[in-house]
C-alpha cells in the first residue's frame, strides 16, 4: 500500500484570486494535509484526516504555514554564478558578465554543475518548479533536464536562440536553432514532470531568419511554451527599433514571426505601449515580472495593478542572475517595493498567489502545481514565520495571520523555508 503522509500545520490554499476578490476571501487556512502517491490527496481538520488514514504518518508542524512550493517564471540557470555583478545596464551587463559565463556550458560537466548547484539553492529557498533559459548549448538543456529529472522536479527549460549581437561560439543560426530546439523538444518534452519552452532569447539577438523559423517550430508544437524578453529596458527598445525599422512596436517583432500566442512568456514587459498591451491581452499571452532584477539592473517599474486590472495573466520569478537574489521571499519583497513606488502597495496574499497559482498560471500548469488542493502534485513547502531574531520579534507582535506572515516575506530568507516536499517526498536540506 502506498505510503500517506499527514502534514498538520496552518496550511494555506487559495480559493480564487486575491486579485477579483477581497485579498484575505481568496484564501482558506486549513488544519492539514494528507499525501498519497506523489499527490495531495485531501486537505481538511486534523482529527478528521487522522481518523480517516489512521495508517498515515502524521508530521505535526504546528503554527508554521504549509503551502504550494514557489513557481519561479523566469530564470537563467547558467547565470547561477555571476549572479549580483556590479554596475551595468542591460546591453552592457549582457556582454560583460552573462555571455562570457554562458560560454561555458558548452562543457558538460560544468552545465552540470551548475544546474545541480542551481537546484540545490533553489530547493532550499522554497522554489519546486521554475521556467529557465539555457544557454545556446543542447549540453546545457540536457544538464538541466537530467538534473531536475533526477530530484523529480517539474521544470521547463529550452535552449535560448541567438544568432547575431552575440560573441563567436554563442551564435547558432536560424537552421541550427531549429534542429537542435527541435531535438531537445523530442528529447524532453513530456518526460516525467519535464517541459520544453521553445527559447529565443530576445529580437536584438535574432535575425528575422531565426525569429521566423522559430515561430514555424511553434506553430509545430503549439502546445509547447515559447519563452522570450520584451520591453525590459529604454535603450534596448530603441535598438530594436533599429534593428527592425518595418515594425509597429517591440512586440511586432514577435507577432511577425509567429511568435506571440497565449502559451508565449514575456519576460519583464516594462515599457509597453497601448497597442501592445492591448494585443497581448487579446492573445492571452503571459507576462512575467521580475522585480529584484528591475531594480538591480535599473530597468524600470512594471504596472503590476494596471496590467492586472486590464485581466493580464501575470506570473512573478528571480530572473537569476539579472535578479539579485534565488528567493522567492525576496522576490515578493521586490514586487511589494516596486507597487509601492507606484501607490499601489500589494497585500501579502496578492504576493503569495503570484509566486505560486499566478506563476502556475503563466505555466499553464496552475491544474496541477501552485496550489494545496486534492489531486494536485504535493510539492509543498513549510513556513517558519519566526525564523530569525528580527522576524519573530515582529511576528510575535501579529494580530492576525497576515500580518504574521508579511514579516517573512519582507524580511525572510532560505531560513524560513522549514520543509520542502518535492512529488510527495520530502526533500532533505
Ligand atoms: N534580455 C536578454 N537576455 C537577458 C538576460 O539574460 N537577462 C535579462 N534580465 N534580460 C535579458
Ligand atoms: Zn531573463
């Protein structure tokens, strides 16, 4: 008989979005739940579940906060080790730090390294699944898909494409990007809890070749994810006007070629002009925004409100290495400081729904990760919300759960992840 596993704690699952309703309606604080075969299995009260699975093993958690392990949205793995490099903007930041680093990953033992490395941080700041760029190396994506294979994480991964504005040895071709993120694709897509994202890094990157054939391999496999930037910084939207007189606008360069639909992921989203939010919009495409990396690489303030009023699906990640840190926790800290500098502060449960069902959402994976509800994967994560001096002194303070847990969120680190559980298994730390 498979082995059940009682998790008692304050478990925390979301009811609706905390973006249509009163934030604090679209959650429900449960007393446990039961784990069976990799999934969850049910979420009720304690003496309820107990009596019903007196064979589980029950782990008592007693206040810590059981939730769905973070969904991280955007992340470059091989940036892993120039994460936080000093003093550049975006152009210059890719050429100095990130190109000489993703160079590297042509040998396989370093990609995996790192991406095992990678995990391991990752892991141990409360994040299950993430959506990552590779490098131009097939060696990359495979590290990376083994690695996650491995530990049984659902991840999604691809090659990123560039074939112009980048060194020698980082350029492939149009062809070459579509044979090899063909072959990955076969390789990897749908192999245990592994997804491909068709991975163009951006339009200064590509010539209209690769763009174009890159939107033919997406139209191949339209179920799959297309992952890319748009609109991060100033100076590269006016590059990509240069680079592309005959478009309307930044995102033209994608819808052009095939490469804007309701499974694409658009990586930061900043600077946006009304007819692109209006197209993206209309396509249901997913933005994703990267707040630590917004500031750190000085790119500007996403309109998280405005865009989630218009009914934008919106997903929250790191961005590693552009982003300054691997946390999630750090990452909602960012996006509450960023909506701050806009007049439009988000409530602690608006944060938590972004790093976990909003991002699942962006994934088109919200049916089975990102949130505590029977039939769903049991990747799972426990909050200690007293887990340094300077927090629980604050938490202690508390009134209510809220104002427990935004003390964590601000202020919490790798240190308030408790527990985390991987596929129903728990992961040791
Ligand atoms: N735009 C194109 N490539 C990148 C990257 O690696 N990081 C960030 N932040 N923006 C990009
Ligand atoms: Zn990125």
């Amino acid at each position: 008989m498979a082995q059940k596993t009682l998790l008692n704690g304050r478990v925390l699952s979301f009811t609706g979005s905390p973006f249509e309703v009163e934030p604090t309606e679209a959650v429900k604080i449960s007393e446990a739940v039961l784990i069976e075969d990799g999934h969850i299995s049910a979420v009720a009260d304690a003496d309820s579940l107990r009596s019903d699975h007196p064979d589980a093993k029950v782990v008592d958690h007693g206040q810590n906060v059981i939730m769905a392990g973070f969904v991280d949205a955007h992340v470059h793995y091989p940036q892993t080790a120039m994460i936080a490099s000093w003093g550049k903007r975006l152009i210059d930041w890719l050429n100095t730090y990130t190109f000489p680093e993703e160079m590297k990953f042509g040998d396989p033992a370093y990609a995996s390294e790192i991406a095992n490395l990678y995990l391991g941080l990752t892991t141990a700041h409360g994040t299950t699944t993430m959506c990552s760029f590779c490098t131009i190396h097939p060696e990359s994506v495979d590290a990376f898909f083994a690695a996650a294979q491995q530990r049984n994480q659902r991840v999604v991964a691809g090659k990123t494409c560039m074939d112009r504005n980048a060194p020698e040895g980082l350029r492939d071709t149009a062809q070459r990007a579509y044979d090899q993120s063909q072959a990955l694709l076969e390789n990897w897509h749908g192999i245990d809890r592994l997804s491909y994202a068709i991975t163009p890094r951006f339009s200064p990157t590509s010539t209209p070749e690769q763009l174009e054939a890159m939107g033919a391999l997406w139209a191949e496999y339209p179920h799959c994810l297309m992952q890319t930037h748009l609109s991060e910084q100033t100076d590269e939207i006016a590059w990509v006007r240069e680079l592309f007189p005959e478009t309307r606008d930044y995102l033209d360069t994608y819808e052009k070629f095939g490469l804007l639909g309701s499974n694409g992921l658009y990586g930061h989203a900043i600077h946006l002009e009304a007819r692109e939010r209006d197209r993206l919009r209309e396509v249901d495409a997913a933005l994703i925004h990267c707040p630590t990396s917004n500031t750190f690489i000085g790119s500007g303030l996403f309109d998280m409100n405005g865009l989630m009023r218009d009914g934008h699906r919106i997903g929250l990640a790191t961005d590693t290495g552009g982003g300054s840190s691997f946390s999630m926790l750090r990452t909602m800290a960012a996006a509450y400081e960023i909506g701050q500098l806009r007049g439009t502060p988000l409530h602690a449960a608006q944060l938590l729904w972004l790093s976990t069902v909003g991002s699942a959402r962006t994934l088109r994976m919200d049916d089975c990760i990102g949130n505590v509800a029977p039939g769903m994967e049991a990747d799972l994560i426990v909050l200690d919300l007293a887990s340094t001096p300077a927090i629980a002194q604050r938490e202690a303070c508390a009134d209510d759960l809220w104002e427990a847990i935004f003390p964590t969120i601000m202020m919490g680190d790798d240190r308030a992840i408790a527990e985390v559980w991987i596929a129903g298994q728990r992961v040791s730390n």
